[in-house]
C-alpha cells in the first residue's frame, strides 16, 4: 500500500492512528482469505464476501481526511 501524502509527519501519523483498527481488520482479513483461498475445494461464496469487505476496507482507507 503507498503512503498517501499528507504534507507532514503529524498528519501521516494522525492518519496511521485514526485507521489503525480499520488497517488491522483489513491485515487479519488478508490472511484469512488466502488460508481459505488455498483450500482444496474454496468455498467462492465466503471468498466473495470476504473480497467486497477488503474492498470496503480498502476504500475506507483512501478516502481518510485527516481533520
């Protein structure tokens, strides 16, 4: 993921703060989905869901506005 510019140190680590919980869910999320990805038979209906939540984490995530 590429370090968004946030025009100083204070406002990159207010951002690194505020979505420290959201950048969590999304990392345990990531590792979840290749344990069940690598099944031998994946189950793609819970692959799916888990790939929108990713992309809602994701999009959370880049659309931060620091305050």
């Amino acid at each position: 993921m590429r370090q968004p510019y946030f025009g100083s140190t204070g406002n990159y680590g207010k951002f690194m703060e505020d979505t420290k919980e959201t950048r969590r869910k999304m990392h345990d999320l990531m590792f979840e989905y290749g344990e069940a990805a690598r099944s031998p038979e994946p189950d793609k209906e819970k692959l799916q869901k888990m790939e929108n939540e990713m992309n809602e984490l994701r999009t959370e995530i880049f659309n931060y506005k620091t305050k």
